[in-house]
C-alpha cells in the first residue's frame, strides 16, 4: 500500500434545516461577530437571510458582503476581507456556489493576514493562520466545501488557483433546502461539474489513493443516479440530497488526489468566452476522456461497472468506452452544450484558447496522458 496524506473538513454537518444550527458549531461557538461571504442572487432569494437570522438568534451580530461575481477577481478577494477587518469580524462563513465559498476562504485568511492575495497564487505559498471558517454550498457541483483550493481571475484576467491546507473550513454544512430552488441549467452545469472531479480524482497521474478512489466512486454512483431526477424535477428532496453529498464527496476526492487536463482545458472557455466552469468542463469532458484512453481505460472500466450495475463483466475496453457514450449523451441530456461551437468559439479562437490551456503545467501535468500542445490543440478541434 503506498503511502498518502488525506485531508479534510473538521466537521460535516448534513440534513435538511441543518444551516439553522450553524451558531452552535464549534467554528463560530465563541464568535461575537461573522463575516457571512455570499452573492445578490442568494440575498434576493432569502438564502442569506436564513444564515443571517440563524447566526443572530445565536446571539452575534452579522457583516454581510455579497459582491461576489461568478468566476471572482482578485479585487473582490480583497474587497470582502476588507469588510471583514473594517467590521471587526472574528470569523467567516461562505454561503452559495464555488464563487462565494472561494472568496470566504481566502477572506478568512486575508482578513487575519496583511499577505497580498497575488502572492498566494500557486501551491503552499499562503501564510499565516485564517479565522474559523464555516461553509455552505447551495449548488451541488464545486465542492469547494470541502477543499484547500480557491481559483480567482487575478488582475491579468487569468484563472489563479491557490492551494493552501489553511484553506480547508472547519466546518461544512450541507443543507438539502438551500438547493430546491436551483434552476434546472445551474443544476446540470454544477453536477457534471462534481461528475468530472471524480472521474479526474479516480485517474489521476499523482495522488491518487485508495480513500480518494472510494470517494470517487460513491460520488459517481450518487451523482449519476440523480442528476436527471434533480435537473427535471428539481424540487424533490432526495434526488437534491444525493447530488449535495455526491459532490462534496467528489471534492474530497480531487483535492487529495488532484483534477487534470479537462479542467486546464476548461479554464480558457471560462474566462474567454464567459462559460461556467461546470458548463467548460461539458465542453472538454468526452474529448479529453478520448485522448486519455488508451491509458485509462482499465479505470474507466472500474469506473463503469461502479455505476452501472448492469453493465456486464465483458472486457475493459467495452466498458471504458460505454461509459464515455453514456456521459456523451448525458451532456446534452440534462440541457448542456456539448460542441464548443455551441459556445461561440470558432476556429480561429482555438490558438487562444490552446496557449491559456497551456499555461496550466500543474493541471496538464496531472492528466493520466502526457499532453503536447499539439495534443492539447488537436482536443479542441475535435470539441469544436
């Protein structure tokens, strides 16, 4: 058995109506005042509401930023822990998709540290310690809830992933309420989102690890079988329940194991062509899973006879390759695009796009196949 190191939240709080026992987690049991990290969408839906009177019934008072725009900038990072040390607040919780969640990790960190966020970017650079740290997702995709990640767009428009074990929360919460009213689209985008960290977790070239590839797999299992039910019929608790879990399972498992080449290619068509990131990786999955084949197909196999029970024994290929159809037609399925002439990207977008994927070396060192440029060219042509 080869030796890993696993991390994880401090405390999983699961169940519906479990956010109204958020002032009595040990994070925030002592704290006076909170910093709550959200955006205007969830204040206009009453979402923050909820965590607001929870906090205040526990007897603390509440600063409230909800500027976070989708795919955040730099600037945003520091305006909210700004807001938390001007409100003089001694902890943080994130409330909504990875956006918010990604701004309160690192206002956690910020708002007790006067390191630069710009001098975080990249592997264990951050420093100093964060403040107690609570978050709460209301999509089922990122799982952000449960990493040490946090990607902003720095001031030079691109994608900046920091990784920093301080950026692992003390606790999570998982609210099954807070999601019934995510629209069918969010839906589908976040939880093709969390399908991907788990196929890249179970295949990655680097950390891959027996505790990551069960979580992986069980993610796989409770994503797959309810992402349909919870796009169509979105106001069914269970259905909403299983994806919530699948995907804060799944991000256990990519940040101990890591993510790979569909998500260096996923970047650029975020920030070039304004695509959700569950909406990019759509775009890449199959293609890249393609290329990858030829040394991953005995664990997509696994992967296969994981979710599919029905699946018989049969050879791996045959196995690898059904699973790659079924996430082939699942895409567009559950109302997602599928071509990245969908997304308006032409033939002419794709050295753009190729020099932005390459400058994820992490991400692209990660995949289970080497890619050259030329490999990572010829990928987006045939996503076109």
């Amino acid at each position: 058995m080869s030796s890993f190191e696993f991390q994880t939240p401090g405390t999983i709080l699961s169940g519906a109506g479990s956010v109204r026992r958020i002032a009595g987690t040990q994070a925030l049991r002592s704290a006076r005042r909170t910093l709550l990290v959200t955006d205007r969408t969830l204040v206009d839906l009453g979402l923050a509401g909820r965590v607001e009177q929870a906090l205040r019934e526990g007897g603390g008072e509440v600063v409230t930023f909800a500027d976070v725009e989708p795919e955040p900038s730099a600037e945003t990072v520091r305006s909210a822990a700004a807001a938390g040390r001007d409100g003089g607040v001694d902890a943080v919780v994130g409330l909504g998709g990875g956006s918010p969640m990604d701004v309160a990790k690192l206002a956690a960190l910020l708002a007790a540290c006067p390191q630069p966020v710009e001098d975080m970017y990249g592997v264990d650079r951050a420093e100093g310690r964060r403040l107690p740290l609570v978050l709460i997702p209301t999509t089922a995709g990122t799982g952000s809830e449960a990493t040490k990640v946090a990607v902003v767009t720095g001031d030079d428009g691109q994608k900046s992933p920091i990784l920093a074990p301080q950026l692992v929360c003390d606790t999570v919460i998982l609210d099954v309420e807070l999601t019934l009213g995510l629209p069918p689209a969010i839906t589908a985008a976040t939880g093709v989102d969390a399908m991907v960290h788990a196929i890249e977790a179970y295949t990655s070239a680097v950390r891959k690890n027996p505790v990551s590839d069960q979580l992986a797999l069980q993610a796989l299992r409770l994503l797959s079988g309810s992402i349909r039910t919870a796009v169509a019929h979105g106001e069914q608790v269970e259905p909403r329940s299983r994806m919530l879990t699948g995907a804060m399972l799944a991000g256990l498992a990519f940040v101990n194991a890591t993510v790979g080449a569909v998500h260096a290619l996923a970047y650029p068509l975020g920030t070039g062509f304004h695509v959700s990131h569950g909406g990019s990786t759509a775009l890449v999955l199959v293609p890249v899973m393609r290329f990858n084949m030829p040394e991953a197909t005995p664990l997509y196999a696994e992967i296969a006879r994981a979710v599919m029970p029905d699946l018989d024994a049969g050879e791996d290929r045959e196995a690898a390759q059904r699973l790659v159809t079924s996430l082939e037609s699942l895409i567009p399925e559950v109302g997602l695009r599928g071509r990245l002439h969908e997304a308006g990207v032409q033939e002419g977008d794709v050295p753009d796009l190729v020099a932005g994927a390459l400058r994820q070396e992490r991400l692209l060192s990660y995949n289970i196949k080497p890619m050259t440029p030329d490999d990572v060219e010829a990928v987006y042509r045939a996503s076109l």
